[in-house]
C-alpha cells in the first residue's frame, strides 16, 4: 500500500493516533490455501484527519476496512483504537469508539429521521433505552451538521439516496466516537451528491477533531478532500 499526504506541510499535525495498527495482514483463509490481500500494515490515522482509502473495485478496500473495524479477523497482526486493541473490545466499549458507515441500504420501515439518528446514542443509554437532555442536543447537532434540520420528521423512505447518506453520517456523529468508518459513502450518487457527502466529511473532520476514514474509487475526489490518502494496488 502506498501513502500520498496531500495536506499542506505547514499545517500542524497530531502525534498520536487514533487508529494504528502493526504488521496486519488481510485476506482470507480457505481449507486449501490462505488468500493475501495486503500484509505488514503498519497505518495510523489521526485525530482531525480525513483519510481516503483508494483503489480498483475487487483490490480488497472493504476487506481491509471490515479488518480495521474489528468484523473480520485479521490474517495476521493487531489494530488498536485509542489504545485498545480492536479484537479484545467489549461491545459497549467499541460502540463508543468506532462507528460504522456501510454500503449496504437499509430497510427500517416507518421510521423518522430522527428515529434513525437516535439510534447512534443507545451505546450511552440505560436499560430501557432514555434519552435524556444531552442525547438529544447531540441529535440535534449531528442534524444540523449535515444539514437536515428541516427533514428530522421526514419518514426515511422518502428521502434521496444523497439525504439517506447524510442521516446514517449524522448516526456516526450522533454516537460520537473518536473514530468513524465509511465504507464507499458516494456509492450510487450522482456528481453533485458525492462532492456534497465528501466536503462535508472533509468539513466535520476539521469541526469535530474525529478521526475519518473512507474507501473510495473515485481519486479525483480523494485529492481535492483527503489528508492522507492509502492506496491500493
């Protein structure tokens, strides 16, 4: 993998990462043989920073990133989030480290924008479920973030793909962990969509001071947003 660092060298950066990992490797095992994708990963990622994962369809962007995330073991290596090691993470601890953007659409039936969003704080809440003052200010925060204030009693369904992506982002920001992970975010969007969904990544990753991670084929966007961008042969 290589790395393009297309911050301005004179910005100041941070000195601890959020994301490291050390010597992983990623792939697959079969009963015959074991499947490589990458190895030796020594990658970090830091607060406040925007990185873009890059590469052809099929080069392993999803499998690397499910890996780091803690879904699929690694061939090799270990992945820490703030110190922790990802594979030893109790589940409320990694719900309050990590959250996930993927690709796959959703289908919540009758729910609310709203609803959707709430959703990123249940790793805060007590048995039953309450939200309390602070819950929903970040809601409302993470709503307008993303700008859809004026949406937050719209039904889910009724959105665009390009609103639908912003909802599941204003989640992550919602469940405000020090990391968020978004797996090809610009996926079925048309242009204006992407550009919107990547300067408001670029934009909360400055605001919030969390560390941003994405996988994307699209490199002209990478380069015009990313910090960092990882690529993949």
């Amino acid at each position: 993998m290589e790395h393009i660092v297309t911050t301005d060298p004179e910005t100041p950066h941070f000195t601890v990462p959020i994301l490291y990992t050390q010597k992983l490797s990623v792939g697959y095992k079969t009963k015959q043989n074991v499947l490589e994708l990458e190895n030796d990963l020594d990658i970090k990622i830091y607060n406040g920073e925007l990185v873009c994962l890059i590469g052809p369809n099929g080069c392993g962007k999803s499998t690397l990133m499910r890996t780091i995330a803690g879904l699929q073991k690694p061939l090799h290596g270990d992945t820490f989030i703030s110190g922790v090691d990802v594979k030893k993470m109790k589940p409320h601890q990694y719900a309050r480290l990590l959250s996930l953007v993927l690709t796959e659409k959703i289908n919540v039936g009758a729910m609310t924008v709203t609803d959707i969003v709430s959703i990123g704080r249940y790793p805060y809440t007590n048995y039953f479920a309450k939200l309390e003052t602070r819950d929903h200010e970040l809601i409302e925060r993470a709503l307008d973030s993303v700008h859809l204030n004026e949406y937050k009693h719209r039904f889910f369904h009724e959105l665009s793909d390009g609103e639908k992506q912003r909802v599941m982002i204003a989640k992550a920001l919602a469940q405000d962990t020090p990391l968020i992970l978004l797996d090809e975010p610009t996926a079925h969007l048309d242009l204006p969509n992407r550009v919107e969904i990547m300067n408001i990544l670029k934009r909360l990753a400055k605001e919030t001071n969390k560390a941003i991670f994405l996988s994307t084929h699209e490199l002209d966007l990478a380069l015009q947003t990313a910090d960092t961008i990882w690529l993949m042969n």
